[in-house]
C-alpha cells in the first residue's frame, strides 16, 4: 500500500482511538466511517469528471452536513441514517437500521473534517479497500467485541480460492458472508489471473458474487467493502436474512464460506418472563438429510442446496461436524454418498478470533443421482499436528499453506501424491469408522514424546484456554439438549 494511503489509514485510526476514550468501540467506529465515507464519495461522483445524477435525495447528503455544526450537526446526522434506512437497493443496506454511536458533536465534526479532507473516487480502488479491509481487521482483532468471528484470516481465504480456481464466467455463492472476505478474494483471483473483456467485467461486478449474512451490521459492512473494491451497482449483490430459513432456489458453481461457529441459532427471543433467550432453531426443509439444531451441519447441507449438479464447495467447519453422531453421521453418509467429498484440510488452532474452537476446510462437488457412491478417496491434509499459530504474535501467513496448495494439485487432483501431512482414505475405509467419522490424525504430537520440544508457555496456556472452552461450549450444548426435552 501505498504511504499516502498508509497515512490515510493511521490517521484514521488514531481518531478511533480517540473515540474509544468515549465509549465507541472499534465496531461502531468502523460502522460510522461506512455511512460517511458513503456519503461522501457519492458526493465526490456528482462533480466532474464524473458528473454522475446523486442518488442520495436532496437535504440527506454529505453538502447538508458540512452546513452544521453542534446539536443541530447531531440531530440532523440522526435524520439521515434514519431516512437513507427506507431507501431501496444498496443504499438502503447500507443505512438499514442504522444509529449514531458518536454522541460527542464536536467529535463528530472532527470525523466529518478528517473525511473531507481526502478525495475517496480518487483514490486507486485497491487503496481504498485496503484502508477498508486494515479497519475490518482491527475491529475483529478487538476480540471483546466478538466481531471476530466474522472475519476469516485473509491468508487462508486466499489459499483455498487458489485452489478453487474460479473462472470468469463462474457463479460465486457465500451464504454465511461476513464482512465479505471469500467474495472479495475471488473477486481479486477472476481480476488477476485473467484477461477478461468487457462482458466479463460487467459480469463480475454486478452478477457474478451473491452472499448473504443474518446481522445487519455485518453486512453494511460487507457492501460497503465490496463497494470500495467497485463491486455491485445500484442492488446489492449481498442481502440480509436467516440463509438457513429455506431453499432459496438459487444455484451457483460455486461456494466459499465460513458459517458462523456456535451450535446454536443466533436468533434471540423473549420469554414470557422478560428474560432473552438463545432460540434452539431446528429447520424443517424438505431438501436435507437431517432435522438437527446443529448449525454447522445445518449450514453443510444449506450449501450442497445451492449448488448446480458439478458445483463446488469448500466450507470452514468445526470438528464436531466430523464426528458427532446421530444427525452428523446421517449427514456425513449421505454427502459421502451424493458428493465427491475429496478433501479435508486440518485447520491448526489459533486461527480464529473465537476461543476454544478447532476447524477444518471441507471440499466437496455435488454430483447427479446415483445408486455408486461417488466419494472414492477423501484425501485429508494435517495442517494441526506440531504447528502454532496465535493471532498477534504467530499468525499464520500465505506461505504456511504453500504446501497444501501443492498438494492439493488443483490443475488435476485426480494426479495426487501423498506426503507426510498428505493422506488418501478410501470410502470403504472411512465406512468402516464408528459413525463415519472423519476426525482422523495419523501423525504424532512431538511435544508429548520429548519434554524439551514442549511449546512456548504462552502456547501452553493458550491451548489449556482453548480447551476448556471447547469443554464448555460442549456442555453447555448438553445443558440446553438436556433442558430442552
């Protein structure tokens, strides 16, 4: 990045950290800067050379802010939010539900001078979404916020649009989206690895990627992301709503997604008595397997939905979709089944912004009716055994997947070699296993067979941490099993 933009970030920044001093966390900051910034570079697009018709209405746009200052400043920013709120298409994603956290006028007129004060249009689109992308980044880093859990490590993402390999004409589905990270990944794969004409790049921007996310500022957040990037037009190609609710008849070519983790709906209710509860939601749809609570193995049949026949997936998924029985072994049956299930990356720990919890990738083509099963090896690499990562100190890097890449042989992953981390699984073997669990590991731990290898202690306690946590979250899963029946 470049060092005006660089600059542009830090100042940024710094001032967030002058808000934080009131109460606005890194979320709400992040959040104001998106209606902002909005404003202003449709501001920008009415002037030449773009002389583009606004298409924010008169008396709500960014010239009716800069003519106020104090109370009035405050009010009439309420106004805005609110009314841009009912508005249709993007704008109306955006400004949905939206609120002004910045309660202080003063500081927001000094938020409003520093936006002013940079000609956003102008500025290359990879600057502009790097800013954007460098303040996503630090707002789920902000772990007590919870926002991390959203954000997918960019290394990652990268790494497994590599070897999805994406072309120009196919249909980029993320129905759990976040703040947009696989869409924007793929969007920059497509932009880069191919010379793609005119046809293409109108297809890419407005029809090829389709996501979609259940919280609302999620979501703002992603649009505007992939708007910084000059994705979308005047609809939004992300859109609010439960993706689990139903069948939403689409199909795509593609899937890339990282469900939210937690078993549990994130939908709340309130009880009789006034007191807000986590809802237990089970989905009744006629196109899954199973009828389950269980979010992730809810989220891995919603996703074998929405492919087209030879579509494909990869999908973040914790461990307990690999093991848990009862509704988890009907899933894994059925989509060894029905699915070329071919790869399986072990996710090490330390990825996440969410403690206590172990993931994988899992790849998979959808595939016509047929009484064969179509999984003929699952070929699963160990990225977990004898590799640590934190999320400041250690965190993983783009070079640290180069070799699952390799492996992964995209160019003809019927041409496989196996390695050390590197192993195939026939379907009659992976039958075999009780409840045809695929949590499978071959590799031995070196910190158990040497005392001097041990790990770092901050390693140690993080994995202790991560643990007890994962403990837990399982028993309190047990607890509301328990007390639901």
């Amino acid at each position: 990045m470049a060092n005006e933009s660089a600059a542009i970030v830090q100042k940024l920044w710094n001032y967030c950290n002058v808000l934080r001093d009131d109460g606005v966390s890194y979320g709400d900051y992040v959040e104001q800067l998106t209606y902002l910034l909005f404003l202003k570079m449709a501001d920008e697009q009415t002037r030449p050379p773009f002389n583009k018709p606004s298409g924010i209405p008169q008396g709500l746009d960014w010239q009716s802010l800069l003519k106020k200052d104090g109370d009035a400043l405050e009010v009439h920013y309420r106004h805005i939010l609110e009314s841009l709120g009912r508005e249709k298409g993007m704008l109306g994603i955006i400004f949905r539900k939206s609120q002004n956290r910045i309660q202080d006028p003063a500081k927001l007129r000094r938020l409003i001078e520093l936006i002013n004060e940079e000609t956003w249009v102008g500025l290359d689109i990879d600057v502009k979404g790097a800013i954007y992308e460098g303040l996503i980044q630090k707002n789920a880093e902000d772990i007590k916020s919870g926002a991390g859990q959203y954000f997918t490590p960019r290394p990652l993402i990268k790494a497994i649009v590599a070897v999805m390999k994406p072309q120009p004409d196919t249909t980029i589905c993320d129905p759990a989206c976040g703040t947009g990270g696989f869409l924007l990944a793929a969007h920059d794969y497509l932009s880069n690895n191919y010379q793609l004409d005119k046809d293409q790049k109108t297809f890419l921007k407005l029809s090829a990627l389709k996501g979609k996310d259940i919280v609302d500022n999620v979501v703002r957040l992603c649009v505007m992301n992939l708007y910084l990037h000059g994705i979308g037009g005047d609809e939004s190609p992300v859109e609010v709503g439960d993706s689990l609710v139903a069948d939403p008849g689409d199909r795509y070519d593609m899937v890339l997604t990282n469900p939210p983790f937690g078993k549990k709906s994130s939908i709340t209710i309130v009880n009789a008595e006034g007191k807000a509860d986590r809802e237990s939601m089970i989905y009744e749809r006629q196109d899954f397997w199973a009828t389950t609570s269980n979010k992730q193995l809810n989220f891995v049949q919603h996703v074998k939905t929405l492919l087209k026949i030879n579509g494909k997936v990869a999908i973040v998924a914790p461990d307990n979709v690999l093991f848990e029985g009862g509704a988890g072994e009907t899933v894994r049956r059925k989509l060894l089944h029905e699915c070329d299930v071919h790869t399986l990356l072990r996710l090490p720990t330390g990825l996440f912004y969410a403690q206590g919890v172990n993931a994988n990738v899992l790849f998979f083509d959808r595939k016509p009716a047929s009484e064969k099963p179509w999984t003929e090896k699952l070929w699963i690499y160990d990225l977990r055994t004898n590799m640590n990562f934190t999320l400041k100190t250690s965190p993983m890097q783009y070079e640290d997947l180069e070799d699952f890449v390799c492996c992964y042989n995209a160019e003809n992953r019927f041409n496989r070699q196996e390695s050390e981390r590197f192993r195939a699984f026939s379907y009659n073997e992976l039958m075999q296993r009780d409840k045809v669990s695929l949590d499978i590991f071959w590799l031995k731990d070196e910190s158990l067979e040497d005392s001097e290898n041990l790990p770092a202690p901050d390693l140690i306690a993080r994995d202790i941490t991560d643990n007890l946590e994962s403990a837990l979250e399982q028993f309190r899963s047990i607890y509301e099993d328990l007390v639901e029946k």
